[in-house]
C-alpha cells in the first residue's frame, strides 16, 4: 500500500470526520431549541464529546501519518550500474540514510540497460513505493522516466544525471539533487593554474593535455570536459589537445588511453585530464609503467576524491581531485524525498538542487579521509 496515498486519506477521512460531527451537532440541536431546556443541554454536551472524539482521532491519523512515512515507508531506489565506484559510496551512503531512518529500501542494479532499469521502475510502482530515487542509465530517457513516474504519481527524485529543467516541469512531484558539473570542471582547471608552471611543464608556452571522457551521454562528462580547460584559457594559457577518448567512468579503460597516449605522445603530455576518480587511478597506473612521475613530469587530475584517489594525492601521485560529496548528495536526496512525501511540489524552474564540490590538494586530502 503507497503510505503517500494512505496517509492522505486517513487525514482526509479525519477531516471528514469533524465536519461531519459538526453538522451532526447542528441537526440535533436544532429541534432542541423548540424543546425543553434540559434536552438541549444533553444534545450540546452529547455534540461537544463526539467532536472532541473526532478532533483525538484527526490527531491520532496526524501521529500515524507521521510514524508510517517516517518510519517504516517503502523506497524503491534504481541505480545505473553497481559496478561504479564512485555511485558505490553513494548507494551505500544512501542505505545508510535510509535505513537509520526506519524505512524499507530496495535498492536494484540497472546493469547499465536503460531496458533493465525501465522494468525496476515498472516493479516497484506495482509494489505500491511510496517514494522512488533514481539515478538514471541514459539522461535521454528521462522524458519517458518522468512520464512512467508520474502517471504513477510517485514521488520521485533523480539523482546523478540531471535531465534538463524542461523536460522536469513535466511533473510537480519530482526533484533533481545533485551537483553542478561546471564547477568540478572549473575545479580541475585551477587544480593545474595552481602548480608552478601552470601546466606548462617542458615551457613552451601551451599546455599540451589528454583528455579521459566519462560516458559522454551525461552532462558530468560534457562539463567536466569544457570547464577544466575553459579555466585554463580564461586564464590566458593557450592548450593543445593531443588526445580525447571516452573511458565511461572506468579504471581499465582510464588505463588503456593512459598507455596508448603515452606510447604515442611520449612528453609531450603534460597534464592528463580525467572526467573522474576511477580513470585517474588507471591512468596513474600506465603513467607510472612509462615511468613517469606526477607533479614532476606530468600533472594528473580526476574527480570523486575517492578513498583510493585520496591517498595518491597525499602520496604526490596525483596533483589533485575534486570532492563529489557522495554523503551530501545522499542526505539531500534523502530531505528532497521526505519533502515530496510531506505533500511538497516543485515549481518548474526550481526543480535543480545542487550540493557544492570541493578542491582536493595535498593540503586539504586529509579532511576527506
Ligand atoms: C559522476 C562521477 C563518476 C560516475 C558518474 C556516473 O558524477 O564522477 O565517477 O560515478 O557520476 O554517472
């Protein structure tokens, strides 16, 4: 049974209960007045205790309303694959929440098929959710999402690849909460205008850079992308892209373009760009069998600030990363979600919430361990 639905019709049932009582109250007493005095004041009290009765029973459906979506509600939650570190600590940081709050979590792997994901969601509307969290396979499905979602009425919130905010105003009950992929972009960029010489290691006046995609179909990879070396030539350093190749979020793929880029452009790679975390680890990995030594030779940058990414840029074996605050984004999509299930609506325009990122150096890794 979706809570969401119960819990408005046990208040509305309350709600029908004290009107109804009122009128009662009015119909007795209203041939009361034409009878004797003793009869009416029976009716009067007779009329007071049964809306006193009506009002304990509205705040008894209020307390329920409370305990049933508070604790003991049942979240579907579809994530795009389980075979992705970074979304690893977030569904697991996401449990947690949700758990230690008391409620029911599902938690399906969408084994990175749009298809697969589609029949979880299907699955668990005909379970009767009460609240739905999704992170997305493709962001080009979500119109059909959004669509699904709605006609089920369920309150949702996606997470992790944000659709636009057009195709969101298609429904009230639905909540995008997440980050705002620029700014790791940004982030990256300032990561490299901070070492000494800006990114131009061998000083010939350009910073020569590869560049390691996420899946391009999300909007992270596309930002990530752009901003990192837009902050670079908004800085006035001219670049030059030896290479860019998608590595979909991976350490081996990350590792692979590492090794063949180096095989092929040897030093003339500077800083070597990564969409994420998991790709800088890999890329690390062919960088240090060429031989090469980060922040001496090379600059290498990802995103995530996973535990692993953490250590290297304590160590020196990675210049930099940029927090992607797994926990915030869980806690948010966890507040978003009890917002909708309090009966909350998002205007369109205003259905983005953003958690900030945060630049990782040596200085500051430790405070993230
Ligand atoms: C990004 C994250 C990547 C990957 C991706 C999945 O925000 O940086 O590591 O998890 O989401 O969509």
């Amino acid at each position: 049974m979706r809570l969401s639905r119960k819990v408005t019709a046990m208040a509305l049932a309350s709600m029908m209960a004290v009107s109804m009582m009122a009128c009662g109250s009015s119909d007795s007493s209203a041939p009361a007045t034409t009878a004797a005095p003793a009869a009416t004041e029976a009716a009067k009290t007779e009329a007071a205790k049964e809306t006193e009765a009506a009002k304990e029973a509205a705040t008894e459906a209020a307390k329920e309303t409370e305990k049933a979506v508070g604790a003991g509600g049942s979240i579907g939650v579809c994530i795009y694959k389980f075979d992705d570190a970074f979304m690893t600590t977030y569904r697991n940081a996401l449990q947690e929440i949700l758990e230690g709050k008391g409620y029911t979590v599902s938690v399906m792997d969408g084994k990175n098929d749009q298809a697969e994901q589609n029949n979880q969601i299907n699955n668990f509307i005909t379970q009767g959710v009460d609240a739905l969290i999704i992170n997305p396979v493709m962001t080009s499905a979500a119109d059909q999402i959004i669509a699904t979602v709605k006609d089920a009425g369920v309150p949702t919130v996606l997470i992790n690849r944000e659709p636009t905010a057009d195709q969101m105003s298609a429904y009230d009950k639905l909540v995008y909460v997440g980050c705002d992929a620029r700014q790791s972009g940004t982030m990256q960029g300032e990561l490299i205008l901070d070492t000494p010489n800006k990114g131009d290691i061998n000083g010939d006046g350009k910073v020569s850079y590869i560049m390691i995609q996420g899946d391009p179909e999300n909007v992270d990879a596309q930002y990530r992308t752009e901003f990192s070396v837009k902050a670079l030539t908004d800085a006035g350093i001219t670049v030059e892209e030896l290479d860019l190749q998608r590595g979909d979020w991976d350490r081996n793929k990350g590792q692979e373009i590492a090794q063949n880029d180096l095989a092929k452009f040897g030093d003339e790679i500077e800083v070597i760009f990564c969409n994420n975390d998991d790709m800088a680890i890999g890329a690390l990995q062919a960088i240090q069998a060429a031989g090469r030594k980060v922040n001496e030779d090379i600059y290498l940058v990802g995103v995530d600030a996973l535990d692993a990414a953490l250590n290297e840029v304590v160590n020196g074996n990675m210049t930099g990363t940029v927090l992607n605050d797994a926990n915030g984004q869980a806690a948010g999509a966890v507040e978003a979600m009890e917002a909708l299930l309090g009966g909350k609506t998002y205007a369109a325009g205003e259905q983005s919430i953003y958690v900030d990122y945060v630049k990782v150096t040596p200085e500051n890794a430790a405070d993230f361990q």
